[in-house]
C-alpha cells in the first residue's frame, strides 16, 4: 500500500562551505537523507550515489521484512559502487556518506542508518530521536565519560566510527522495524540542523503543525541563524494528519539533484603536485573514519583532555576558596578595628568587633570590664547599654564608659 500522507525535502549549502555535499530524498515511499564527506567533489559524488541507489526502493512493499532486506541490499550495492567509482578514479579515494532512510510499508517504517545523520520521530508533542550516532564522541557518551551537552562542543565531535565509504563492501548498518501511526512526524537531517539547533528548538518548532515545507523551512531559518557552518538537509514525512497529501512527485535535494552531482570527474592534466593538494585540503571534510590506530589516539588525547580539565578544576577550585578566605580574613580583620559598650552578666564591658554574628560565629570579643554594675546605672543608660552603643575608636569607648561613670561630660 502506498504511503498516504505529506513530506518535503530541502537543501542548503549553509553559511560556511562552498559547495553542497549533502542529499536527500522525499517521495511516495521512501524518505532519506545522505551527508557526503571526502573533499570538493568526493562528498558530492558519494551522496548522490547513494539516493540514486536507494530511490529504486520507492515502492509499496508486501511486509516491512521484506523491505528491511531490500533497503540493507540497496546500501550494500552503493558501497559497491562507491568502491568501482575510486577504482576507476583513484583521486576520490577516502569519500564516503552517511545514510539514514524511511521506508514507509503500511503502518510501519523500516529505518536504515550509517553515520551521524538523524532520524526523529514526533508523536503527541515528544520530539524522540530514533537512530544513534556512529561518532567517537557518541561512544564517549555511551561509556559514561562525557555528557550529552559535552558532546555537542567536543573537538573530535564529528569523526566517524562508521560510514557508507570506499573502505569495503559490508557495511555495518544499523536497520530496524517500527510501528508508525497517523499523526506521526517524521524528521530526517544531517548534522548540519542537529549539530547547531538543539532538540528543545526543533521541537518548538514541530509543536506549532505546520505544513512540511513550512516547518522545514523554520527549522532550515534556524540553523542558519546559528551559523550554519555545514550545509543543511531537512526531510519532513507526516503520516496521515491535515496537510495535504503526497502529490506522486518525488523531491530531490542536494547534489543528488544536479547531474553533476553523480558526473565522476575526469583528471585535469596539469593539476598536480602541491597545486592539487592544496587545493583538495582547502575542502578538507570535518568528518571521516578513523583507523584503528588513530582511534586509540583520539582515545588518549581525549583521557588528556579530561586530565587537564580536572587539573583546572581543582585550580579553580582553589583559587576561589583562596579568594573567599581572604575576603573573609579582610573583613574579619576590618571587624577588628571597631568598638562598642554593652552589658555581660552584670556589668558594662568595652567590646572590641562589631555586634552582629554570623551564625555560630561571634565577630565581637570582650575587651575591658569596666566594673560598672548594670544594677547602678540609671535606667535609661542601663536600656542603652543593654541594647549596646557603638563608638567610633577605642577612645570614644573609654568615653562613653567615662560618662556612665558619671566622670565625663553627658
């Protein structure tokens, strides 16, 4: 049965890079986005190969079974392709893309992912991500050593543990069967919306119902907004729901939408030596896969990371509790320097601090008993010296103790 419901495709080179290395697709069935890596033109090349491979799926299937065969065979033939493509041209060596893909059969989506792409699923105004990152930082995450919120600001944040590439034939794909239902957004993006705009916008944004290509569009605006330093692919599927209906054209995005995009490019005579590397390494990709040995690199360099940061930690940590113990000693030692009259027991005593006490902490310490008898003051001076009567010095003390005394002027 075909799928019933509304979807768009849209793609954006992004504010930063020079050209779009991302695609996508959206059509009656099938709902994919591919994020491409390996310089100027290898990027393009392996994206586009992919959603051309892939599209063929864009039919009704019998059972989600078999349509989760079918989509794991499709992938596996564009690693195929991948790897004929660097034979023919060896200068595309290293490309690769990533792969995330909805099959809609029935009331089932049949998910395929490879990368760091997304698949989210948006039901009852709960913003879900379904796929899981195949990224150093991710695994990271997944251990305990970094936060999720770390994760988004790490430096290796976009190097890949695994990758639609030319580095062999069997992909480790991760495939699986959900139940959808109607009402159901499904959103499917590269790292160029999921790596700047948080869940909590995205969600916002999905909240308000609006139709796909408008949703797509606010969620495009926001990325941009954010700098947008990745080109950006955003997929839309709803199931069911108010919007209007597929309409039987599929939508391709990205370079995939260009014959270009799958053109393998001939070798220029001329462009060789240090002119052509520089040139390939002004394109260079933020995202690949490791080998293993540079893995155990990363691994280390991140246990340092996490060192040095516990070591500027503690520094911190010291300096602070340095710094409130010498504003406590400075204000203590301005406490020091002032004096007040009050009762003990039951006589007057000059005090040297000041009457307030934090807590347990007297910030006052009897200096002189002046062997005045509260019992022998007067009432009036005895409720003053009862309530204590600051002075300025310890002179002005003695004085005022002085005129209690009945020797000093009133």
């Amino acid at each position: 049965m075909a799928f019933e419901g509304s979807s768009t495709a849209i793609s954006h080179t992004g504010k930063v890079r020079s050209n779009n290395q991302d695609s996508g697709y959206s059509g009656s069935n099938l709902f994919m986005v591919a994020d491409g890596m390996g310089g100027h033109a290898g990027g393009d090349i392996a994206s586009s190969i992919a959603v051309h491979q892939l599209k063929a799926l864009d039919h009704p299937f019998p059972t989600p079974a078999e349509a989760e065969r079918e989509l794991r065979e499709s992938i596996t033939d564009a690693a195929h392709v991948l790897v004929d493509t660097v034979a023919e041209r060896p200068q595309l060596a290293g490309m690769g893309t990533t792969v995330s893909a909805v099959l809609m059969v029935d009331e089932y989506a049949v998910i395929a992912h490879i990368g760091d792409s997304r698949v989210y699923l948006f039901r009852d105004g709960i913003l879900t991500q379904i796929t899981t990152d195949h990224t150093f930082v991710q695994r990271l995450v997944d251990s305990g050593r970094i936060t999720p919120e770390e994760a988004r600001y790490h430096p290796r944040r976009s190097v890949l543990m695994r990758v639609l590439g030319d580095m062999g034939t069997d992909p480790e794909v991760d495939a699986f069967i959900m139940q959808t239902q109607p009402g159901d957004r499904w959103l499917i993006c590269s790292d160029g919306l999921c790596g700047v705009v948080d869940d909590a916008q995205t969600a916002k944004v999905l909240r308000q119902d609006l139709a796909p290509g408008r949703t797509a569009d606010l969620l495009l605006k926001l990325a941009l907004d954010a700098g947008a330093p990745d080109n950006v692919t955003i997929v839309l599927a709803d199931v069911g729901g108010r919007h209007p209906m597929f309409s039987g054209t599929a939508t391709i995005v990205g370079s995939a939408a260009t014959p270009k995009g799958i053109e393998i490019p001939v070798e220029r005579p001329g462009r060789t030596g240090w002119f052509q590397t520089g040139k390939q390494a002004a394109n260079e990709p933020t995202h690949f896969e490791p080998a293993a040995e540079y893995l155990e690199e990363l691994i280390e360099e991140d246990r340092r990371r996490s060192r040095r940061r516990r070591v500027w930690w503690f520094v911190g940590f010291i300096a602070i509790v340095a710094a409130i113990a010498a504003a406590a000693f400075v204000a203590y030692s301005w406490t020091q320097t002032r004096y007040f009259v009050g009762p003990d027991d039951d006589s007057v005593v000059i005090y040297r601090g000041i009457q307030q006490d934090i807590g347990p902490i007297s910030l006052s310490t009897p200096y002189e008993d002046t062997d005045i008898l509260l019992a022998d003051l007067p009432a009036y001076q005895r409720l003053s010296v009862e309530q204590t009567i600051s002075a300025r010095s310890l002179a002005d003390a003695q004085a005022i103790v002085d005129n209690l005394r009945g020797e000093g002027t009133p």
